[in-house]
C-alpha cells in the first residue's frame, strides 16, 4: 500500500518534470540551453537552500563525512543536459528521448539487479522483462 | 551511419540519469531527504555556471530579460528530486524510473491533447491511448516485481 502511494507520488512528480520540459524548451532557444538548465539549477538550489536553512535539521557535516562518490549525483545530471544539447540537432526530439529512456530505464534495471551504487538488489524477473517489453511497444507507439 | 554513433551517446545520457537516482537516493538514506537534494541542485548549478561560462555562444536574450513565468521550472524540478530521493530507497530505481517516465509520457500527451503551454494540439488518438494503458501496465508489473520480493524476504 504504501508502495503504491509512493509510486504515484513519483508519477506526478514526473508530469510535474514533463511541465518543466515544456517550459525550458522554449527558455533554451532564446537564451541557450545551458543557460536556461543553470536557471533550473540555480533557482532550485536556491529554494532548497532556503529550505535547509529553516526547516532543515542538518547536521550538515553528517553530509562530508560520506563517501565522496555519493555526493556527485550533482555531476551526472549536466552530463545529461550536455548530451541533449548535442545531440536534438542531429537526430532530433523524438529520437534523442527514446534513446535516453531507454538508457534510463536499462540502467536502472542492471542498478537493481547486481546492486549497484550501494543500492538493495533486486533482481530481473518476469515481471520486470515483461514491462520493459510493455514500455517499448508504447514508446513505438508514441514515436 | 550518424545513428550509430549517436545512440550510444543517448545511451549513456539517459543511464547517467538512472546513476543519479541511485546515488542521490543511497545519499537521501543517510543524510535526509533535504540534504540529498540541495547538494544536488548546488553542485548542478556550479558545474552548469561553470559550463555557461566557458562554452554557451551569446544569445539575444538572457536569464533577466525573458518573462519571469517562463523561469518556473525549477519549482517542478525540485519536486520531482525530492520525490526521487525520498523514493529509491523505498522502492528501488527500476520502480522510481519507471514511475517518473509514465508521468513524463502520460503528461505530455495530455500536453498535446489540450494544447496546454501554447502548444499545438495534436489529440489522442487510439494508438497513444494504448500507449498509456501499457505504460500502467509497466509500472503495475514492477509492482509486482517488488511485492513478490517482500513475501518472499519476509517468509525467508
């Protein structure tokens, strides 16, 4: 049940970033896509770092003594905005998001099933090749 | 021929993606969910200054000049990490990436059936209907995937 709730709570969050799409598309093509990215970024950074700084309960040097590794999510989510911006004008919109979904979601299959990046495994089965199949025929659908 | 190179690169975009929830969500379990994603966005607005610094060609317009609604989209960006952080250790990263993109696709069909954000409409027809209806699937069989798992942690 709460499993459930979860899962919807982070399929909204995904309309949400669909929105977010839609507004830095236009945004990037006046001012830059990387430009219109560090608003997304800066901006954010900013609120949460407001958030932290009222209803954070940080001991924040909890957050450095971790392994440094995890703390470079930071990192990879440019990686991403570089390789879009790259790569829209050569193959365009609608190939350049299924080749990134399904980078994503081959990842985050092979991510759970050795347990990798100091995830809990869990492992391929059934279910799982099953809705990898589901989700490729509605991308083939879609594009 | 230009495929072949590129679709390795879109490859590794949308798997570096998938790293991120994973990481960022190991480090939400830790520190807390806040923390996870304020590093996140700070650490991304550095290396994108960083980048907008060097390598973005002058544009007419810039971030202070355009029409303050259309530099909103943070507001949904923030969301969707907390969501991220908050999830991954819950339900692992297939079940949150498989959620995030059902909503991505299910949003931005509805997008373009209504025409929202002056874009084209460009109604659901059957097939993009049957593409929702398999993207549930998806998300319900993962589901499945992970309540199996517990049974079979919690008889073991």
């Amino acid at each position: 049940m709460q499993q459930i709730a979860t899962l919807l709570f982070v399929l909204c969050a995904g309309m949400g970033l669909s929105v977010e799409a839609g507004l830095l598309g236009p945004l990037g093509e006046q001012v830059g896509h990387l430009s219109a990215t560090l608003s997304i970024f800066l901006v954010g950074g900013l609120l949460l770092t407001l958030a932290m700084v009222f209803i954070g309960r940080p001991p924040l040097t909890t957050l450095f003594q971790q392994p440094r590794w995890l703390l470079t999510g930071g990192l990879l989510g440019p990686i991403y905005v570089v390789v879009l911006t790259l790569t829209t004008p050569i193959v365009g919109v609608g190939m350049t998001m299924v080749g990134i979904l399904c980078g994503q979601i081959g990842a985050s299959l092979i991510i759970d099933h050795f347990g990798l990046l100091g995830s809990e495994r869990r492992a391929i089965d059934g279910y799982r090749l099953l809705a990898l199949a589901l989700i490729f025929l509605a991308l083939w659908l879609i594009y | 021929m230009m495929l072949t190179l590129v679709f390795p690169l879109l490859l590794l975009g949308g798997a570096v993606l998938a790293a991120q929830s994973s990481v960022n969500g190991r480090l939400g379990a830790k520190v807390g969910v806040l923390a996870s994603a304020w590093l996140t966005f700070v650490i991304g607005a550095v290396v994108t200054f960083l980048l907008v610094f060097f390598f973005e060609p002058a544009h007419s317009a810039t971030l202070f000049s355009v029409p303050k609604w259309q530099l909103t989209g943070a507001l949904f960006g923030v969301v969707y990490m907390l969501a991220i952080v908050f999830a991954v250790p819950r339900v692992g990263t297939a079940a949150a990436t498989v959620a995030v993109i059902s909503g991505q696709l299910i949003m931005s069909l509805l997008v373009d059936h209504f025409g929202w954000l002056d874009n084209d409409r460009l109604p659901l027809d059957p097939s993009r209907l049957a593409a929702i209806v398999l993207l549930a699937g998806a998300l319900f069989l993962i589901y499945l995937s992970n309540a199996r798992r517990e049974r079979q942690t919690a008889s073991a």
